[in-house]
C-alpha cells in the first residue's frame, strides 16, 4: 500500500509548483495564495521516502518551511 500525503509550503516570492512537479512521487503541485504559497500532492511506497522527499523539497532555492500531512487510514 502506497503512502499518501500533502505537502505544504511557505516560498516567499518564489513559485516553486514546476519544480516540485519533477520530483519522483510527486501526483501533483500547484502554486497558491495564502498561508501557504505552494500544495503537493504525493504518494509513494514507505513513510521514509516521503519523509526523503520532504528534505529534497526544503533543498530547493526559496522554500522556507514545509508542513507534511500524511494520510491515515
């Protein structure tokens, strides 16, 4: 069973959603207003690589913080 989460991101004058969109896991990424300045969507097989995909996001030029909501069942 996949492991599925969202992703919430703060990038400050930074559209980052294209890029995010690259990453392996990634269904979809879309930039926003608010709170918030971007929402990624993923699954992907073990709550480790989420977590890998996580740190690979907060890598990216920009991205300040991020928040991970994983699913439960």
């Amino acid at each position: 069973m996949m492991v599925r989460a969202v992703m919430l991101l703060r990038s400050p004058r930074t559209l980052v959603a294209e890029r995010v969109k690259k990453f392996s896991g990634v269904k979809d990424a879309f930039d926003t207003a608010g709170r918030f300045d971007c929402i990624v969507l993923a699954e992907l097989p073990k709550l480790v690589d989420i977590k890998s995909l996580a740190m690979q996001i907060q890598k990216i030029e920009g991205v300040k913080r991020t928040e991970t909501l994983v699913q439960l069942e």
